[in-house]
C-alpha cells in the first residue's frame, strides 16, 4: 500500500509533468482558454439558477454562491473520475511499451483536476464580493476540506481505473451515477432546508453531503463545518486504502488484460 | 566484465484468449460475477531460458507469432512471467517498435521528453540528450509537429533514436534494422554497432537473418513459444533456414517438443 505511495512520490516530475502537459493543451489558447475555465462553471451554475429560482421559485437568497461553492468541487471530482476510468484502460500502447508505475495514470487526472479547480477558485471571489459574503476566518478550513477531497477523490479515481479495464462500460454507468450522485447532495439544496433531522445521521454517510455542507459553510455563511466531515475523511482514507492496495494487487496484470 | 546482464529461467507467460476477456458490467452483475466457463487459456511462452552477458547481443529469431515481441516485454518489465523468474541486471531501454506508444496528438519534442521520463530518466538527463535524439532521428522541421503527421519511418526512427541514446544498459530492439530508408538503415546498424562496442547489452528481435548474425553473439530461436534452438549464432541460424516453414499457431498450444 505505502509503496504505491512511495512510487508516486519518487515520479513526481513526471507527474508534474504529464498535469503540465494537460493544463497546456486545455489552456492552449492562453487568455481564452483560462476564461473559459472560469466561464464554463458560471454558465452551468447560471442555468441551475434559471431551473431553481426562476422556473421553480425555490432556493435561499444566496443560492447562486452557495451552489457555486459546492459546484466547483464537484466538477474536480467529475473530471478526476471519468478521465481516470479510461486513463489505464485507453493507454493500452503505452503500457505494453513502457515499463512505468501504472499509478501515474489516474493519479494524473486527479492532480489536473486539483489544478483546475485552484484556479476555478478565481471565479468565486468576484462572486463572493458580487453577493457581499463576508470574508471570515472560516476560509482558513479551505485547505483541509481540499485535502480530504483531495484523498476522497484519489481513492476512487484509482479504483475505477482498474475495474475500468475489466468492465469497459463502467465508463457509461458512472455517467448517470455520478449525475444522481451529485443532485442528491446538498448542491442545489441546503441540508437544513431538506433534510430532516432524523435522516441527518444516514444522509451525512454520503462523503459528498459533508464536503458541499463544509465548502458552503466555510466560503458562505462564515460557520466551521461539521463534525461529519471527519467521516468524509473516514471514507477518503478507506477509499484510498482500497485503490492502493488493489494496484499493489493488479499493477503487474495490466499489460496483459489492457 | 562479462557478468550477467539477463538471466531468464524457465520463463513461461500465459494469456487468457481475447474473447475471455471485456465482460461488461452489466453482464457481470446479471450472472453473479460468476465464471462464464473456465478460461481458455494460450501459453505464449514456455520454459524459456538463456543468459546475456555484458556487451553481448542476444539475437532471436522465429516464425510471426512465434512470442518473439512477448519475450522482449517480459525482458522490458512490462510482461511480469506467470512461471520462472526473469533478472535484468540495469535500465531496460522501452520498447519502441513500429507500433510504437507516442502520444500522437503531442509533437516528437514533447514525446521525447514524456517517453523519456516514463523510463524513468530525469527531465534533465532527457533535456541534456533531445538534440542528439532529434538529429539522430533525421525528422527535421517535423520535431515540433504533432506526431500523428508523421510518416511511419519518421516514427521508427524517432522511437529508435530514443531507444538508443537515453543510455539505458540493456537495449531492447524490435524488427527497427528492417525500417526506414537504406541510409537509415545503415546508421542504425552503425548506432547497435556503436552501443555493443560500449559494452550496452542488446536483445535483437528481427526477420532479417543477416542483421542477425552480423551483431549476435547468440541466438534463440523460438517457435511456438517454445525454444527450438539457441546457442551460437552461425548453427542456429543455418537449421532455421533449413527448416520447414512452421503452421503458426497450430502448434502454438501444444507441449513443446524436446
């Protein structure tokens, strides 16, 4: 397990490289790639706001920023995870002609995804001074709750990876999975708001409720984020635990089974 | 200094066949991840074993299909054997045949430095050597095009070149002498020539029975998987030639013949 983490950490100028190499082809066209970055999360979070607030009247007074908070991460995770799933399976050439940790695969699309939604945070701030949100001590909780993303999302990137080779069209199901995934989370939604108490305890076994709650709370409404995070850290750890050992188990199979 | 480089014992491989394999999820889910039957199973090497020493040059010859390319990949680390063990003694160059794992939408630059860095050599090392690789290769104004523009011959010379100047111990060469122009062809002859009198090891994979004995110090001759002959160059490669043309894959799945 830890030597899977080892290796990453032994190639990482690869890596640097491969998420340097990505982040070049997408912003290509330097000032019109960055503004598309941030104009495409806009653009998304604007039609969620004709659906909620103007179609169906729903939604809390700082509805675009909250849903943006949450919306940010949740591309990240989207990106990271569909990219990985193919990230072994579409590489079958280069696995059989070089010998490299397959683990820099997935891991590379997690990192670009990271990347992209550092710079995705520029997008937030004008909006957060847009919507007069105050700037709290709060925000200082930002790299913590990135971080357990970060673990989250590298654990599941680096399982789907493998079974991505096995079953080609785990790329397909994810697709709709990912989407339910994401409408029951509290992104478009607040937990207070829909959830009731008594189903709060099942509902924030859901790492994604804790992490859109935390985002929300740290970035919007200036509150610390709930304890329930911990359990999101609690699933990322399992998670990764999980991918890791499983490329221990199937790293040397997967020139032959690509 | 004529220690061991490749030592291989008893090195068997074996594949599943190819319509085993791409299950569906879906599938899977609907029969219980039970086995659809046992796996058929194609032994593409058998007991196959031979020492190479430094500065030698093991050539091997066979009929197509005969696990040639399979035996350089277990050599390059990507195959891991299913019976037997393998020890290579030094960095294994990549295997950059014909077909070989460039990212075609990247230019021969930017391959240079990813596939460079994916056999493990700093970004340094592979920066101090581009030059070299770009003129050896003879691409011209071609190295910062995007490597799908390039002819098939541009393409072998370029992984050739790459092969053959990262410095790597052992250099693993697939069918290359066969490739490209008659100038090439003679620089690249010059280049093995070069790489064996600095006492680099050299696996030669070729049709070319001439190329063959012109830098072997011994030769394999596989057929089947399995080894029909090996020892000195001139007899192994004289009862090739006499022999009668082999049925591939006929005989691929039955036991060897001793």
């Amino acid at each position: 397990m830890f030597r899977q983490l080892r290796t990453l950490f032994a190639w990482r100028a690869l890596l640097v490289h491969l998420v340097r190499a990505d982040l070049q082809v997408a912003y290509r066209n330097k000032v019109l790639g960055f503004l598309w970055s941030l104009l495409d999360p806009l653009m998304l979070m604007a039609v969620y706001v004709l659906l909620v607030q103007v179609i169906f009247k729903r939604g809390e007074p700082l509805f675009p920023v909250l849903l943006f908070s949450a919306l940010l991460a949740w591309r990240w995770f989207l990106y990271s995870t569909q990219k990985a799933t193919m990230s072994i399976a579409t590489k079958d050439r280069l696995i059989q002609t070089v010998a490299f940790p397959r683990i820099i695969l997935p891991t590379q699309h997690v990192a670009t995804g990271l990347m992209k939604y550092l710079f995705s945070l520029g997008a937030l701030v004008p909006m957060l001074l847009l919507f007069r949100v105050t700037f709290t001590a709060q925000m200082l909780w930002l790299p913590v709750i990135v971080f357990i993303q970060l673990i989250f999302t590298l654990g599941f990137a680096l399982i789907c990876s493998i079974v991505g080779v096995y079953f080609r069209d785990l790329q397909n199901i994810l697709v709709f999975t990912l989407r339910i995934w994401f409408y029951l989370s509290p992104a478009l939604f607040s937990i207070a708001d829909r959830i009731p108490p008594y189903l709060r305890p099942i509902y924030m076994l859901n790492p994604f409720s804790s992490l859109f709650n935390a985002y929300k709370n740290i970035l919007v409404r200036g509150t610390p984020p709930s304890v329930y995070i911990w359990v999101a850290l609690g699933f990322g750890v399992a998670f990764l635990g999980f991918g890791l050992w499983l490329f221990d188990k199937m790293e040397h199979r997967l020139a032959k089974d690509v | 200094m004529n220690s061991t480089i490749i030592k291989a014992e008893g090195v068997g491989l074996t594949f599943r066949r190819k319509s085993e394999r791409r299950p569906t999820l879906r599938k899977a889910l609907m029969r219980g991840f039970r086995r659809a039957g046992p796996p058929r199973e194609f032994h593409a090497l058998r007991d196959i074993s031979f020492e190479v020493g430094r500065g030698e040059t093991l050539g091997v010859i066979g009929p197509n299909g005969s696990g040639k390319s399979t035996l350089l990949r277990v050599i390059g680390g990507i195959y891991r054997p299913d019976e037997g063990t393998i020890h290579v003694n030094g960095r294994v160059s990549t295997l950059l045949s014909l077909t070989a794992g460039f990212q075609v939408e990247l230019s021969g630059r930017e391959n240079i430095a990813l596939v460079g860095m994916l056999m493990g050599f700093s970004r340094e090392h592979v920066r101090s050597h581009t030059e070299d690789v770009i003129e050896f290769a003879g691409v011209g104004s071609f190295i910062d095009a995007p490597v799908k523009t390039y002819s098939s011959g541009m393409v072998a010379r370029l992984g050739f070149a790459i092969a053959a100047h990262l410095e790597c111990d052992v250099l693993l060469v697939d069918e290359i002498l066969g490739v490209g122009d008659k100038s090439f062809r003679e620089k690249s002859q010059a280049k093995i020539r070069e790489l064996i009198s600095e006492h680099r090891t050299v696996v030669l994979v070729s049709h070319s029975l001439d190329a063959i004995l012109e830098h072997s110090t011994s030769v394999l001759w596989l057929e089947g998987g399995c080894t029909k002959a090996h020892g000195d160059p001139q007899t192994v490669v004289e009862a090739y030639t006499k022999a009668p043309s082999a049925n591939i894959g006929e005989d691929a799945d039955k036991e060897c013949l001793r």
